[in-house]
C-alpha cells in the first residue's frame, strides 16, 4: 500500500515538474511528411490508410498479409482491404508479389489459399468420404465455396495420398465402393453372350444395386463414367474376355465376334462375296470396315463384298465377248444378291473393260453391259443402211411431204422438159408440129417430159432472162435446193425423228438380235430389257443423220433433176414461141384479105398456139408427178388438149394469180388475134416464173435460114403429091417474101394469088394447075372413103397427072442443083 503511494507521488511530481511542449495539427503532420517526402528524407512507400488517420509502409503492409494468411490458411483479399484499412489495389499488388515469392501459396478468384489449408480441406473430405462414400465434386465445390474445376484438380492431386478414393465422372468414390463396383461388373459381364450396349449395361447394375443395397449406403449411386472405366480397366487386365465397339459404346463378348467371323468366313468362302445385310443381321455395325480388315484382297461395293476371283471370272467374260466382237451382260454371271448398281462397279473394275474403254474399243451401255465396238458399228451400219432403204422408199412413193409453194423461200419454179423431135412433115422447124390439124381434138404432138412446181404469187421474183441455150440456173431452183442441201427442206428433220423412233429402232435391233430382249433387265423390272433401249437411243442421232444425208442428196438429185429439166422446157418454150413469132411475121402479108387472116390467124393459134399453151400448162399442172406417173417422154406423141381440159387444167392452178392468168391464155386460144394471144401468153408465162425470148433480127435471121434450108431439104425430099404443095407454097414465101408462112388448106388458094407477079407466070400456072389438081385428087379420094370403096381410075389418074408436075414444079422452086440431083435419084428409083 506504501508502495503504491510512493508511486503516485513520483508521478505527480514528475507531471508538476513537466514543461509544456509544441503540439502540431493533422494537417501540419501530413504537410510535413509531404515536405520531407519531397525532400527525399523519406521513402516513398507510405501508404494513407482508408480512413487517412494513419500512414503504413509496404513492408509493414506485407507482413500483415502474411500473419493473416498464417493465421488463417485462406484469405480474402476484399476481407484483407477492411481488416487492415488499406485500399483494396495495395492489397492485390502486395498478394501477388506474396504468392509469386512462395510456392506453397495460391491466388484464386480473388482469394490467396495455402497448401496448408488444401491439406486441411482433403483431411475433412477424406473424414467424409468414409462416412458417405461418395462424394459429389459439385457439393463439395458448394461447400467450400470454390469452383468445381479447382476442386477436381486440388483433390487429383491428393488422391491416394491424403485422400483414399476414386474420382470418376465429377464423383469421389471409395476404394471399397470401386471394388464393389468392379466385382459387379466383371460378373455381369462374364454372364453377356452377345453385343450389348455399355449405357444399358450400366443402367440395369445400377437399378439392381438400388434394389439389393442396405445399410448405410444405400443410398449410394454410382455413375456411368464408372461402370465405363471400370470395364475398360477390366478388359485391359484381362479379367473379361470381350471388346468395346461403336466409340465403346457396346461390349461384344469373345464368344460370341469368334462366332460371328466364323459365320462371315465360312458364307465368304463358299459363295466369293457376302452382302452387308448380312453381316448387319450378325450384329456387325461397321461390315465394310470389318471386311476390309478381315479379306485385304476383297473389293468393297455399296452393298456387297466380293472376292477378287469374281472380277476375275467377269473379266474372262469381257475379254472374250470383245475380241469375239459381241457383247455381255453382267447380271446373268452374277449371284442374284448383286444388284444393278454394284453389278455396274464390278464392269468397271474388270482390267480388259478399262483398257478397252481406253482405247475405244467397248462400250458400256445399260449400267451393266459391255458391247464391242465393233458390234456396235456394225449395227450402226445396219440401221443406217436400213434408214437410207427407207428414206428412197418413202421420197420415190412421194410419203414425205412435197414441196409446196409455201416451202420454196423464193417462189421459183422446177420445171423441165426433154426435146420433142426435129423437122415434121409439114415442114415446121424442130419443136413444132408433126401432124396437122383443124382442131385441138384432132391434132398430135409430142408429149414432154414435165415435172413442175408451181410458184408463189406475185411478180417479185420472176427470173431474169437468159439468151438461148443459156443454163436455167440460181433462182429457177433456187427454194429446192436451197431447202434440200442446208436439210431444212419440208420437215427434213421432223420426218426421220417420227419415222426412226427409239421404238422403231428397239424393234429393229431385236429382229436381228433377239437375243439382246432381257439384256440389262434390273430385278424388279419385268419388261423388256433396257439395253436395246439404251442402244436404240445412242445409234439414233446417227441413224437419223443417214436419213437426213439420204434425202437430201435425193432432194438434191431431184433438184437437179428439175433444173436439167427446167432447161429443156425453157428451151423448148423458146424454140416453139420463136417459130410461133416467125410464123406470125407472115400473117402482115394478108392485112388487106379480111377473111385469109382470119384463117391464118384461128391456124396458127389452133397449131402452135395450141401447142404452147399444152406445153405451159401441163408443166405448171403437173408439180407433184415424176415422169414414171405420168408416162411421158420424149418420143410419145399424144393430142392436144381441147378448150375444156384446158380450161380445168388453168383453174387447178394453186396460185391464185398463176390461175386467172392461165384462164385468160386459154381464152385467148380460141380468138383470132394472134397478138392478143401473144400478150397473155407473155404475162402467164412470166408468173410463172420462167422467161419469154422476144425473137431479135439476128435470130430471125438464124432461123429463117434454118427454117428455109429446112423447107428446102423436105422439098426436095417430098413425093407426097398432096403434102408437097403446101411445103412448095412455103419455100416460094421465104424466098419472094422472107416469110414462113403456116397455111391451112382451105388458104392455100389465097396464098398461092399472093405470089402473083411476085414469081414468073409460067411458075404460078403450073402452080395453080397442080393446086386444082390437088384439090381434085382430094375430093376424088373423099368421094371413093364415104363410098367405101377402092379408089377409082380416075383418081389414080388424077394422081399419075400431078406426078408428072412434081418434077417441074421442084426444079422451078428449088436450086438447080438440087433440083438435078432430086431429079437423078428419082429416075434411078
């Protein structure tokens, strides 16, 4: 008690006795400690406290930390910030340079965690793990408030150390629970005879140790990642006899994959091929990979396996069919578990077809078969033999369509005609008459040959005129065979594509080849087979190109057919239009005689009129008929034609125009005016596309001298009594006249009074004597015909009388040299 007095009083005094002392502000230490600062007396490592009442150093900063972090094992760093008054950045910054400078220390998520307190957690684990079990990563990761991740790899790494378990599928696991679980799996799967799913398998342990567990850890469950690793574990130590499949995802005892390769080998064996059905009804997931593995010298197709003796067999087959230059089907050599499809991969692999398809020797038609080249071209050559039969058939029977006028691009007519004599006796030039006559009926002439196609309306593409004996060419013929030759002609191309149908050819190709009829047939088919079809199909653009190249080189042929004949016609048009022009020069000679010229005139007309306006009209009605149907030539003479065949012949005429024209020529015909005639003649003609020669003076000149030589010739020739008056009267005309004259007997007279004072009057006595005597020689001879009987004395005299004038007569028209020798041949006959 004295003691503590005595202190008391020390204190007191010493308090008494104290001087006072200079006391400074906050905000005079904080300046003073920024002034010192910047003087350099002190560090800069002062770091303010959040509630800035006091200053702290890194270094005191850091051994703070660091008794936390002892004191605790784990700490926070937000927690570090409040419990030590320091920014939460200083603390972070301190953290780090703490965990890199200690290795047994951690920073996660914010927290800085001790290998120390690991050991803590995986003792209390472990404590739990044999009280429960099993433990699940997700509830401990929970409980101790980290992340599953990290709770996975820090119990990894203790596993068997400070941990005693098993860490399967995000579960901890006891050893005795794994051993559990492998003595019921290895049971299990011992007990499996044939593939069985893992998952499955799985599933129905786990429902069967939930039905038979008891005790403390029933309820326990344990994961499929288990059973999985637990059999693979057990398949490596060899306690199972079995393999993991499909991604080990299905278990196949030993048992049962020794019987099912010995099923596959003994099928495979026996037959050279298996399917994949079949291996799939065994259980085999993947057959191809599984044979492949099994037959390294086997061949894969889509639904079949096969062994390389079966190419081989198809190969042999192939190799003869093609230098046997014939064809196969592979179907028929293959089992009937061989499809279409690998039927077709299997030709392919055949070494003597691919270098057959390389050097083009065979071709592969209907997926399956394989045809020599040679086959193929020889039935080529058949069927294009075959097209161009046909196609000359159906042109020369006239079954493709004809020309019309509408296919003729430039409306130019074919038309062609042969010659039709020379001289006749009645001594036109050649082309002209051989007979005379009164009326169309009664008269003849030669019929031409005529095949003609009649043109478009309208003048615009008429032909230009050609001098004579020019070629008709370019645009007489210019829409046939421009048509024919490009084989844009009528349906060119339409024609043979309905005519050479694949159904023709099919039919074709089996009557020679009946046994092609099932080649190429698929299993589920029950018709015809496709390789006829697919041969039909390939020869048809050939077959039809021979067809199209037949007809038009016919068409071609015939084209130029049509333009020989065409020429002769144009000849013959012009040889007879320049006689009929030459004969009409005469007719001014009788102006003055009314009714002498309208005889001369209503002759000519009814003569070669009539036979110009038959030669026009029969080649303008005749298109569409070749000279085998009509039955004409050269040679053939026929009668002209009367007014009515006429008049029917111009209106069939499918050219409107072409038709009224030819109407008006007709009627033309049967007037007097041979002028008007010759200007219908002219316009009807030119419709038609051809060309009218207008007759110049050279030509005249040319034929007059031929017409004259002619005349004289046929004079001299003459011994006719009755034809050589008109023929003498004709040659006196060229000679006083230069005209030819055309006749009819009943003009002879008027003709003959015409020469008066023209030719000496001895020569026009003994003319008008032998005129009457012929006149009575014929009334004589019409006389004794109506009677029916022989000819009397008196007109065998009659004609004795004119014989004895004949030679007078000639050798005063004729030259004096040829009347002599006229003369001597006649006396030494």
């Amino acid at each position: 008690m004295d003691l503590e007095l005595e202190e008391l009083q020390k204190l007191f005094e010493q308090t008494q006795n104290a001087k006072a002392k200079v006391r400074l502000s906050e905000r005079n230490v904080v300046e003073l400690v920024s002034k010192l600062q910047a003087l350099k007396l002190l560090d800069n490592d002062l770091l303010h406290t959040v509630s800035g009442k006091e200053y702290i150093t890194q270094d005191e900063l850091k051994r703070e930390i660091e008794s936390e972090i002892q004191r605790l094992g784990r700490v926070s760093l937000v927690d570090l910030s409040g419990t030590l008054g320091v920014e939460l950045v200083h603390c972070e910054r301190q953290a780090q340079q703490i965990v890199q400078n200690n290795p047994s220390l951690s920073l996660m998520q914010g927290e800085i965690l001790s290998s120390g307190y690991w050991d803590s957690i995986a003792e209390e684990i472990n404590e739990s793990l044999e009280v429960a079990g099993q433990i699940s990563i997700v509830e401990l990761a929970r409980r101790f408030t980290v992340g599953a991740e990290l709770m996975t790899n820090v119990l990894s790494a203790r596993l068997g150390t400070s941990i005693h378990g098993k860490l399967e599928g995000g579960q901890l696991y006891t050893p005795a629970f794994v051993a559990r679980i492998r003595a019921t799996v290895r049971g299990a799967v011992r007990a499996i005879m044939v593939p069985t799913s893992v998952s499955t398998l799985s599933s129905f342990l786990q429902q069967q140790m939930r039905e038979v567990d008891e005790g403390p850890i029933t309820k326990v469950t344990a994961d499929g990642g288990l059973f999985q690793s637990v059999l693979n574990q057990l398949i490596a130590d060899g306690e199972v006899k079995g393999s993991l499949r499909g991604g080990n995802a299905v278990y196949t005892p030993a048992v049962f994959a020794g019987a099912q390769r010995g099923s596959v080998e003994a099928f495979f064996s026996q037959n050279g091929y298996i399917t994949f059905d079949t291996l799939r009804k065994l259980n085999v997931p993947q057959p191809k990979q599984y044979l492949q593995e099994m037959y390294k010298d086997g061949v894969a197709l889509e639904d079949v396996f096969v062994h390389s003796s079966l190419i081989s067999q198809l190969d042999a087959a192939a190799e003869e069919a093609i230098a046997g230059k014939s064809w196969f089907d592979v179907l028929p050599l293959v089992p009937s578990s061989i499809g279409p499809s690998d039927a077709e991969k299997l030709v392919v692999l055949c070494p003597t077809v691919q270098k057959a398809l390389k050097d083009g020797t065979a071709v592969i038609l209907a997926d399956t078969c394989v045809l020599s080249a040679t086959f193929v071209k020889d039935l080529l050559e058949k069927l294009e033999n075959l097209a161009r039969d046909l196609t000359k058939k159906r042109v020369e029977n006239k079954k493709f369509n004809k020309v019309s006028t509408q296919s003729l691009s430039e409306g130019v007519t074919g038309i062609s005609t042969t010659d039709t004599g020379t001289e006749d006796a009645s001594g036109q030039l050649k082309g002209g008459r051989r007979k005379k006559g009164n009326q169309s009926n009664g008269a003849t002439r030669p019929a031409p040959e005529i095949e003609a196609v009649v043109p478009k309306e309208g003048k615009g593409k008429r032909r230009a005129g050609k001098s004579k004996g020019e070629k008709v060419s370019g645009e007489a013929v210019a829409g046939v065979s421009k048509g024919f030759k490009s084989g844009t002609g009528p349906n060119s191309a339409n024609d043979e594509d309905n005519i050479f149908t694949v159904e023709f050819l099919t039919s074709k190709i089996l009557e020679w080849f009946p046994d092609l009829e099932s080649a190429g047939i698929a299993e589920e088919e029950v018709e015809e087979g496709i390789l006829v079809k697919a041969l039909a199909d390939l020869l048809k653009p050939k077959v039809m190109a021979a067809a199209i190249h037949a007809k038009q080189a016919l068409f071609s042929a015939q084209a130029e057919d049509r333009r020989r004949r065409l020429d002769t016609l144009q000849h013959k048009i012009d040889e007879i239009y320049s006689n009929f022009q030459l004969f009409s020069k005469a007719l001014n000679l009788f102006e003055d005689n009314e009714k002498t010229g309208v005889l001369l005139h209503r002759h000519l007309l009814r003569t070669t009129g009539a036979e110009l306006v038959d030669l026009f009209l029969i080649a303008q009605a005749e298109d569409d008929i070749d000279d085998k149907e009509v039955g004409i030539t050269a040679t053939k003479e026929t009668e002209l034609l009367n007014t009515s065949q006429r008049t029917a012949m111009a209106k069939s005429l499918p050219a409107r125009n072409l038709s009224s024209k030819a109407l008006e020529l007709v009627e033309s015909l049967e007037a007097k005016n041979v002028d008007a005639f010759e200007r219908t003649f002219e316009a009807a003609v030119t419709e038609s596309g051809l060309r009218v020669k207008k007759l110049d003076k050279k030509s005249e000149r040319a034929l007059m001298f031929s017409y004259r030589k002619g005349l004289t010739s046929q004079v001299g020739d003459e011994t006719d009594s009755v034809a050589l008056l008109p023929k003498v009267v004709g040659l006196l005309f060229v000679q006083v006249h230069s005209r030819a004259l055309q006749a009819p007997g009943r003009a002879m007279l008027a003709a003959i009074m015409r020469l008066k004072g023209s030719i000496p009057d001895e020569l026009f006595e003994v003319l008008m004597a032998y005129h009457n005597g012929t006149v009575q020689l014929l009334s004589l001879q019409t006389s004794a015909n109506l009677e029916e009987t022989d000819a009397s004395n008196e007109t065998i005299t009659k004609q004795e009388e004119l014989k004895t004038l004949i030679p007078q007569l000639k050798s005063m028209v004729l030259p004096s040299s040829s009347s002599a020798s006229t003369t001597n041949d006649k006396q030494q006959q």
